[in-house]
C-alpha cells in the first residue's frame, strides 16, 4: 500500500498517504500513539528508542496501514535487549 498506493484490502487507488498520527499526552514522558523500544529493559536507564508512526489509509473501506518513520533504533534496541537477556 505505501509503494503502489493500492489498497491491500479493497484495490483501491483512493490512498490517502502519508496521514499524520497526533499523539496526545498522558502523565510524564509518555504518549498514546508511537512506537518505544528498550535496549536495557531491566536497568535504571531504559536507553529507549522511539519512532513515529505514518498512516497509510484507504479512502474507499478505511484500512490503514502503519510505518515506523525511524525503525532502525527500535530494531538496534530489540537486538541489545536480547542480547542482555541471554547474558
Ligand atoms: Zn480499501
């Protein structure tokens, strides 16, 4: 859906992209939409990373699909996490 611009559900071409996520603010540093990931899950310093989310949403059935716009730290994180739980 965000290379051909077709909806993956519906086929249709009614794509409406790159639809903005507002987040709105909850106690503290935390929000209710995005993506966090932490690379020392059981430490005092989280070191977490964070992404945004984009919306791809069909204009036609309303599927919506979603990407990370910096995935790469999320991913960095995981792979840290992991690693520090097989230690
Ligand atoms: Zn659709």
């Amino acid at each position: 859906m965000k290379k051909n611009r077709v909806c993956a559900k519906c086929g249709s071409t009614a794509v409406i992209a790159p639809a903005r996520l507002e987040t709105a603010p909850v106690l503290g540093p935390h929000y209710e939409v995005g993506l966090a990931a932490d690379a020392n899950p059981s430490g005092f310093l989280k070191s977490t990373e964070r992404s945004c989310l984009e919306a791809y949403v069909c204009a036609q059935c309303g599927y919506t699909e979603f990407y990370a716009t910096n995935p790469g730290p999320l991913s960095s994180a995981c792979e840290e996490a992991q690693k520090r739980s097989a230690q």
